[in-house]
C-alpha cells in the first residue's frame, strides 16, 4: 500500500529526509519527500502497511497518516 504523511517544517527541517528517499524504516520504505508549494508543509510518501508506519511512529513522529496514489 502506498501511504503518506504531513510534517510541519517547523517539526522537522526536509533536509533531513531527503537522504532517507530508498530507505526502510522498519518494513515502511520511504518513496518520495515533496514540499507542498506555498506551504509550511511538506509530504513523506512510502510503501508499506499501516501497521508498519505504527510501529515506526517514533520515527515519523505524530503525525496523520493517509493513502494515496502518487
């Protein structure tokens, strides 16, 4: 399944995602980090199962979770 996630950048700069792009956190693999245009915002998608971003929510922070299709 393909999952995303919003982060505030003011939560966690996106530099420091953007090395992660291809990596697994857990069994969720991180797929993408793109920046929502006029926003303070941006997006982590990954692959994996709901389950997955749960365990690894530490990681990811607390944050909404949502399907989609990128």
């Amino acid at each position: 399944m393909k999952y995303c996630t919003k982060l505030r950048k003011e939560q966690s700069d996106i530099e420091q995602w953007l090395p992660l792009v291809g990596s697994y956190c857990g069994n969720a693999k991180i797929e993408k980090v793109l920046e929502i245009a006029n926003s303070d915002q941006y997006v982590i998608c990954y692959t994996g199962t709901l389950k997955d971003f749960l365990a690894e929510r530490h990681f990811f922070g607390k944050s909404n979770v949502f399907r989609c299709d990128w």
